[in-house]
C-alpha cells in the first residue's frame, strides 16, 4: 500500500472541464494527473488533478491565465 501523503487537488463540475485541465498540463508541462476524486472530498464529476503541494501557486496562476473553469482547489491527504 501506498504511503498517504498531502497533495493538492483540483475539482470540476464536468467531465469535459477535468480533461481539458488535463489536455492543457500535459501541452505546457505542468506536473499532474486525472485522478478519482478521494473519498474524502465531494465533488461534480467524480476527476480532480492531483499534483505536489509546492505546485499551487503555479496551478493558480495557469488555472486563470488559461481561464479553466473548476469547482475547488483543496490540500488532501492521499
């Protein structure tokens, strides 16, 4: 089993919004991936983006310069 660890995690309320934050990370180099939302966080549509902590002011600023629509950004255990 993998050892648990805080990371921060973006929601969304589509589908179609979780793959574009995907499609758009992997074009500029931005660290991630889709993953199940955790149990623990309730959310839209079921993917979040999982990255490092130390990411977040760097999804921040790309989350608003590419004007991506998403739920929440929340630091998870997991």
């Amino acid at each position: 089993m993998r050892k648990k660890e805080m990371r921060l995690i973006v929601t969304f309320h589509t589908t179609t919004d979780a793959m574009a934050m995907e499609k758009l990370c992997k074009q500029n180099s931005i660290s991630g991936r889709l993953i199940p939302v955790p149990g623990s966080v309730s959310a839209g549509c079921g993917m979040c983006w999982c990255t490092n902590l130390q990411e977040k002011e760097k999804i921040c600023d790309f989350l608003e310069a590419k004007d991506l629509k998403v739920q929440t950004i929340l630091e998870c255990m997991i």
